[in-house]
C-alpha cells in the first residue's frame, strides 16, 4: 500500500512538473509567433513608439515652464519630473494593443484553431501577454534614448546608482505587464478589435491623469489628492521618480506615497494575479 501511494504521488508530481512545462513551452510558442507577425507589420511597433515620443516633446515644450513642481516652474525640473510619468504612461498604453490582438483572433477564429490542438489553455494569453511585453521593452528603450536626447537626466535632484536605474525599469515594465492582462480580458470581452482599442484605452485616462504623472498631486484638492495618492498608477510613478533620483517625490501621509516600491510591487502582483485569473477564465468560456 505505501509503495503504491508513493508512486501515485510521484505520478501525480511528475504529470504536475510536466503540466508546467508543457505550458511554458506552449507560451514560448505563442509569443514567437506573435512576435514574427510584429516583425513584419512594423508599422505596429512604429506607432507605438511615435506615440510616447511625441508626447515627450508636448509636455516637454508646451508646458515646461508652466507647471510648478514644488516651489518652482523650472522648465528643466518639470522636465526631470515628467519622465516618470510618461515611462509609466506607456507601458500602460500597451493595454490597447493587447486588447485589439486577442480580439482580432478570437473574431478570424485563429483562437479556435489553437484551442484544437494539444495545448496548455492560458498559453494563449500568456504568449500574447509575453510578446506585448517584449514590444513595449523596446519602447522604452527608444523613450529612454530620446528622453536623454531633450535632457532628462537621473540624478538630478537625489543621488542614485544604476542598480536603482534598473529597478525603475523593471517596475515600469511589471506595471505594463500587469495591464497586459487588464486588456486580454477586455479583448475577450468585446466582439471587434475595434471596440477593443477603445475599450482598452478609454479608461486609462482617468488612471493616468488622475494621478502624480504629470502635475504635483500635492497641489490637487483634498478629496483629488486621496485619490491620486491610492491610484496603483501613482504607486509605480513615485517608486520611479524616487529611484531615478528625480524631483516631484511627493510628501504624504498616504502609505502608497511613503513606500512607493512596495506599494508598487504589490499592485502590480496582485494585478497579474486578479486579471490572470479572470482572462482565463473568460477564455475558457469564450473558446468553448
């Protein structure tokens, strides 16, 4: 009895190890897949850079020198400040090009034909999400090149180091990450690619906005200034701008705004984990 009960649990650890794997790999192909198709429409990965690049050079010249950060209008300060919440900005952005792929398979019937072969059922998503991820790390890396070209630079207001630097990034790209999985359950929700693209980027305002990316939220109204504060949003900008070494690290009593890193950690995770769930699920429903 116990030579058998030890071999059923290796089976079952063996078939779990394995179930894992398969899935890894499943997603692997996936996300190849999807990133040869961005390879060759490039005009995909051409517009989703234009789109932060331009918004650097608005912000930067049309209201450099009209925002007061602290207890200046300095548009070179403003221009340090700014950064981390355009960063932040665009990994989120991405939300809408995740949103409009999957919609665009489900409705050419191309999910269909991968729920038919012998294949793990979040690699679906999980490839998709994956492919997303990797585009928006190269678009970072052109924001952060141009950035520097308009005269961002870290450091400029606390001393920091390149470890920091790199943990900013990599909270930037966890938060894209995290709104990955946001716009595959909205893209599995809707019926066209272009319900999608508006679904998935139509609530993004008020979280980007309604936040400490582009004005001190310290000069919001009370009640404005809650909110901005709790936003997972400004959790991310805070722990960035505090890492860069930037100006505008907001002063609160809010917990968000005292450890922003955690804050942004744990927003991030849970996320993942919240929209995960519920994307696979819809999927499952939706490709039955």
């Amino acid at each position: 009895m116990s030579a058998a009960t030890d071999a059923a649990r290796t089976a079952a650890h063996t078939g779990s190890v394995g179930s894992v794997g398969q899935s890894v790999r499943d997603s692997l192909v996936i996300a190849r897949r999807n990133l040869i198709r961005m390879t060759r429409i490039p005009e995909m990965v051409l517009f989703g850079v234009i789109q932060p690049v331009m918004f650097v050079v608005l912000f930067t010249y049309v209201f450099g020198g009209s925002m007061k950060i602290g207890n200046t209008t300095d548009a070179d300060v403003y221009k340090d400040f700014l950064m981390a919440g355009i960063f932040a900005q665009t990994v989120t952005f991405a939300t809408a090009g995740s949103a409009a792929g999957i919609a665009d398979d489900m409705q050419k019937g191309l999910v269909d034909r991968f729920r038919s072969l012998p294949m793990a059922r979040g690699a679906v998503l999980t490839g998709r999400t994956v492919a997303d991820l990797a585009q928006t790390c190269v678009t970072v890396l052109v924001l952060a090149v141009v950035a520097l070209l308009v005269g961002w630079r870290v450091g400029s207001a606390e001393p920091t180091n390149a470890g920091k630097v790199l943990g900013a990034f990599g909270l930037l790209l966890l938060l894209g990450y995290a709104f990955t999985w946001i716009g595959a359950l909205i893209g599995l929700s809707v019926r066209t690619p272009e319900a999608a693209t508006s679904g998935g980027i139509i609530w993004l305002f008020p979280v980007t906005f309604v936040s400490n990316a582009f004005v001190d939220s310290s000069q919001m109204t009370p009640w404005l200034r809650h909110i901005a504060e709790w936003n997972p949003f400004s959790a991310t900008v805070q722990a960035t701008r505090e890492l860069f070494g930037n100006p505008g690290v907001v002063q609160s009593d809010a917990w968000p705004m005292q450890h922003p890193v955690w804050a942004s950690l744990i927003w991030s995770v849970l996320s993942i984990a919240v929209f995960r769930t519920l994307a696979v699920r819809k999927y499952r429903s939706a490709a039955a």
